[in-house]
C-alpha cells in the first residue's frame, strides 16, 4: 500500500505475516477519540464542541471531572460539568486531559497481565507527548497541540504487537535485555517489523492526519530523502527528540536502560544549543509526577533519575550516530581507486600513522623545530593525549604518557579547539602552565587539524634544546600543512571504510566469503606453525527454501538476519564469523580445540532452536533450526581446503541423520 511517495507503508500481506488477525479485523479506533483529535486540530473549535463530546462518553466523562476536581487543581468548590473544567483550567488543558484519558481508556489500558507492561508504557507516551508540546513551543513550533497528539501515539504500534503479534512482544523485551543492540532493530528481525511501520499502517488505515503518521512512521527511521515540507519535518524531530529525551531520563517504553539513536536529520532541523532542556524536563517531571497517582505508575525519585541518567550516558557512549546509520548503506559500492587519487601530496599512505609521521617529518624539514607531536581528543576523558611524536634532538622523553585536560583553565588549549585556529602557549594560565611543566618548556605552538569539519587533534612544536624563539608568522604557514593532515586522515578513514564495507555481506553484515577466506587462510598458516589451536564451524539452515517458498523471499532475508544476529552475539571478538553462500554460516574459532568448538556449536544450534519456539506462529507449520559440522586442524589435514572439507562433510553428516545436530568430523 502507497499513500504517496513520501509515506510508503506496508504491504496488507506483510501485515498478516506479522499479526495473527485477518487484516480485517483490526483494533477500533475509537469514535470518540476520532473527533476529539478533529477538535484539538480545530483552532475555531468551542467549548462547547468539547463539552458535548466529553458528556457522550460517561466513562471519559466522570474520569475527566474527577482529575479536575482532585487536589492535583487544588479547587475550592466542586466541579460537575465539563464545560465548567473548561472555565477553571483552560480549553487547551482540558483537551489535553480529554486526548490523554481516551488513549489510554480505549486503546492503552491492558485487558490482562502481559509481559509488557502498559502502565510503564504509558508513562513513556505520557512522557514523549508532554516533552513534545515543550520542545514545539521552545522552537516556535506553529502547532504545539499537534505536537502533543504525535508525542502520544507514536508508540501505538507496540500495542498492536502486544494484541496480536505472531511473536509474543513479551520474549521479545526478555530477547532484548540479552543484547547490547537497538530495540528497533531486535523488533524489525524478530517481530518481523517495527512498530514504527506497523503503527504507521493502522494509522493510514484509521485515516489520521498524514502529519501524524509521518511522525509515527519515522521517529525512528531516516527521512532526509523525502524532502519534506519544512513543519512535516520539523514535526517528526521534535518527536525524535522528545522519545530520545525520555529514554535518557530512563522513562523509555520498556523497564530496560536502551536509549535510541538520533536520527542526523533532527539536529539538521532543530538548533539543539538553543533549546533550554532544564526547562523541558522540568515541565515534563511537573506534568507527569501529578499525572502519576491518576494512572497508578510511580515516579523515579531524583536518585533514580540521576541513577538512570548515569546508566543512560554509559549506554550512549558506546553508540556511535555516525557509523549506524552508515550500517543502512553498506550495500553501496565504493571506488576505493578513487579515494586514493584524491588524497593530498605528500601524503601516499592509507595507513593514519605513517600520514601523521610523513607530516611531522615535512614540517621538521621545512622549520627544524625541535620536537613535533600529535595530541588527539579524547572526548569522554575531556583532555588532549599525545599519540605520536618526532625528538629531532634526542631528548628521549616519553611524550606519550602526558596528557592536558580540557577545562576552563587550559587557556590556548581551549581557544584552539573552539575557535579553530593556531595559538602560541606561553603560560598565561594555569592549565597552560602545568601542559608547558610536563614538556619542560618554556612555550609551545599548537594547530588544530580537522575531520569532517570537526577538530580532531592538534599538532604541537616546541624548541626545547635549542631555545630559539618561536616568531608567530609562521602559524598560518603550518595550519596549511595541518589542513592537508586533516584531508589526508579524512581521505584514508574513507578508504578503509570503503575497505570494510567490502568485506562485509550486504544482507547480514557479516564478513562475506572473500574475507572469511583470507582470515582462515592466515589463521591455518598459524596452525600450522604451532601457534593457535583453531577449529571450524560450519552452519546451514535446515529447509531453508520451505521459508522463501511459503513465505517469501523477505522471510527468508529475516531468517539469514537473526541467525546472523545470534552468531555475532555468542561469537567471541577474535572469532571470525561470516556468510559463506546462500543459507551457509562459517565460524573460524582461533585458540579452540574440538571439545570447546562442539560446545560452542551447540550453544548456537539451542540458540537458534529457542528462536525459532519464539517465531512458531509467525512462520506457522516451520520449524527454524540449524545443523552445525565441526572440524579441527591436525597435522594430517594437507590444506586449508581439505580443513573447509571436513567441517562441510560434517555438516552434510547433520543433515543427512535428522537435521538440527551438531556433528564433528571424524
């Protein structure tokens, strides 16, 4: 289904793959939440419009009045119509209270005890919804309220999931508690979509605004390629943004510590500088610590928060924006020839060392400093650290030990880095004082270089031996030499990007068969050698065509995904582990003898079969198992393709006795 070229939605056959229902027979959406979302949209809209929607709803009604009348407004006489609510707190808050308890009344309440826990997750639309409309009039957002409605409901898809997943959403939280990836991602593989799309569906299929449903489609996903109107994009990063803000301050929609990543688009469409987040968050702890007691959830203490806010940060550390979001396009191909023409004369080498020692040999060349060094950022400890350096008169100093904070009293330090500019260190402050003690120097200059327009290092000269002054026109001449560092660093990080890109399968980002040939090529010379125990894994998936034939080749590309996902999980840092053909695994297991490689094997066949009890109803009458063979080097095996041999022979053993085995060779 298609609305337009900018809300591409799912097929209603994806739809009954994902969900258990006919497709006809969807959730309700709720009549009276259907024109409340017309009156909150309507700027000519009445109190009286209002009144007379809440008063057809008794239930809504009386939960309406008695959130009015509790001691959260603190009024002093009692209030029995809503057109009188309206009069004491305002049109905009009573349709806010009116939106917020036909939500959750309707559609969010739970009708049993699931795993997923609704109260929780109702703080968390509660949360988004009230950031939101903050965020929105922080920015001078043209429609707050709407800002509000998309903040509420972009999670919907989850509750659909909950209903009537294939997959109970229930394993699917206990599945994510068990890895370090993003819950998006663990749902489009296990759940078979997410919750993005599949709320996107229902919300076409309900005939929301098409402005809702762009922001719940892509609160998650990229959308610079739509080029969208300004407010339509503006809209979905301002719900971005509030669902980031919520899960840092641990109010996500699960009971886990999992902070999205940010879209790059939001900060393209948003100045977050200027955006007072005190502010925000302080108006989202206000409305939802007095919301709390109505809908019976608690609310994290300060301790709790800053517990959550220290965990959320440790998380995000380890999340990198930039390269995730390069991950959706590892299927493009790079002319690695190209990047190497373009990079900058003198530099020749991809390798970042040999670049930064070319470059501090080229300026000792043309100005016969001293000493020259490299000190690069390092952001979560706030300081500069020296990784490479040239002694032109053999001081013999360690200069990579040293290391200079970035704080207020590093003086040039800080003006280089923030400014972008060159800067001769004399001392003028304490932090320059302490830097100069640590070279014994008396002064110094540093250059910022440059990587995709961000400083990423600076180089540093001194005279220490020969105590020659340092004349500040040369500064302009050495930050040329140290734009071409820059370019040339840029240039090779491109490269070897490009290069890993390459080795890897398009499909399950594992290493692909070229370089799984070439590691377990240098790992079987090693073997050979006496250097490393090393055994072979081999993994095919049993009646993998019965997958793309009954259910198409897209759930047969899941299936390659979350055995993927399994492997790189229960692999570990120096395994190498890759797609070797079609439906084929390889696992190249250095420093293991047979007994351990068996064991391994079988931690990934129970895995898999533990996944494929999860994925029973959406790929009704399949079983999801694997068959290992597994093979060891011994002094007899003549060659590495005779090693590949037995573990194939092994695995071809598996299937031929029953399938779903783990079979050594003999």
């Amino acid at each position: 289904m298609m609305m337009n070229d900018k809300l591409i939605l799912p097929l209603e056959s994806d739809i009954k793959q994902v969900l258990k229902l006919d497709v006809k027979e969807v959730p309700s959406f709720p009549p009276v939440m259907a024109k409340l979302l017309e009156i909150y949209s309507d700027e000519d809209a009445s109190t009286q419009d209002l009144s007379k929607l809440v008063e057809t709803d008794p239930g809504i009604s009386a939960r309406v009045l008695g959130i009015v009348n509790s001691a959260l407004y603190g009024l002093r006489q009692n209030i029995t119509a809503v057109s009188d609510a309206v009069i004491y707190l305002g049109f905009d808050e009573v349709k806010r209270l009116c939106l917020g308890v036909t939500v959750f009344e309707k559609m969010f309440q739970p009708k049993k005890k699931k795993q997923f826990n609704r109260i929780f997750f109702w703080r968390h639309c509660l949360c988004v919804a009230t950031l939101s409309k903050a965020i929105a009039e922080e920015i001078r957002h043209p429609n707050p309220g709407e800002a509000y409605i998309s903040g509420l409901l972009h999670d919907f898809g989850k509750i659909i999931f909950d209903l009537q997943g294939r997959v109970n959403y229930g394993d699917l939280i206990t599945n994510v508690t068990k890895s370090t990836g993003q819950m998006i991602t663990e749902e489009r593989e296990l759940m078979g979509m997410g919750h993005d799309d599949l709320g996107a569906y229902y919300g076409s299929l309900w005939h929301l605004p098409e402005s809702l449903i762009l922001a719940i489609k892509y609160h998650h996903q990229r959308y610079e390629h739509l080029d969208l109107p300004k407010e339509e994009a503006l809209l979905i990063s301002i719900v971005s943004l509030a669902n980031f803000l919520s899960w840092t301050q641990g109010m996500g929609s699960v009971d886990i510590i999992r902070p999205p990543i940010l879209q790059p688009e939001v900060e393209k469409n948003i100045n977050l500088s200027k955006i007072d987040l005190i502010k925000v968050i302080t108006q989202m702890d206000r409305e939802i610590e007095n919301t709390s007691k109505f809908y019976h959830f608690a609310f994290p203490s300060s301790s709790q928060f800053r517990e959550n806010l220290l965990r959320a940060n440790l998380k995000l550390c380890s999340i990198n924006t930039i390269y995730y979001y390069l991950g959706e396009h590892q299927t493009r191909t790079m002319d690695i020839s190209q990047i190497k023409e373009s990079i900058s004369t003198p530099h020749r080498s991809l390798n970042p060392k040999k670049i930064i020692t070319s470059t501090l040999k080229a300026i000792y060349k043309d100005f016969k400093f001293d000493r020259l060094y490299v000190m690069k950022v390092v952001k979560n400890l706030r300081s500069l650290k020296v990784i490479e350096s040239l002694d032109a008169v053999g001081t013999k100093m360690d200069l990579t030990s040293i290391e200079i904070p970035i704080n207020k009293t590093a003086g040039g330090f800080v003006h280089c880095l923030r400014n972008q500019e060159p800067v001769m260190v004399r001392g003028r402050t304490l932090g320059e004082k302490k830097a100069l003690k640590q070279f014994k120097i008396k002064e110094m200059i540093i250059v910022p270089f440059y990587s995709n327009n961000k400083v990423i290092g600076i180089l540093g000269m001194d005279n220490i031996v020969s105590k020659k002054a340092i004349l500040p026109d040369i500064l302009s001449s050495i930050a040329i030499v140290a734009n071409e560092l820059g370019m040339a660093l840029e240039n090779a990080g491109a490269y070897n990007e490009a290069k890993a890109v390459s080795l890897k399968d398009g499909l399950t980002g594992l290493l692909n068969r070229v370089a799984i040939d070439d590691l377990l090529a240098k790992s079987f010379r090693k073997a050979v050698d006496g250097k490393n125990d090393l055994s072979l894994v081999m993994i095919d998936v049993d009646f993998f065509k019965k997958f793309n034939d009954k259910f198409g080749h897209q759930a047969g590309d899941n299936v390659l995904k979350l055995i993927a996902t399994t492997l790189k999980k229960l692999s570990r840092p120096f395994d190498y582990v890759g797609r070797y053909g079609g439906e084929e695994f390889i696992v190249i297991l250095n420093n293991t003898d047979l007994p351990k490689a068996i064991v391994y094997a079988e931690r990934i066949r129970k895995e898999i079969e533990h996944l494929g009890t999860l994925l029973i109803n959406r790929f009704p009458g399949l079983s999801l198992t694997v068959s290992a063979g597994v093979s060891e080097y011994q002094k007899s095996v003549k060659n590495r393709d005779n090693f590949i041999a037995m573990a194939d022979k092994a695995l071809y053993q598996a299937k031929e006795t029953g399938r779903n085995k783990v079979v050594p060779s003999e």
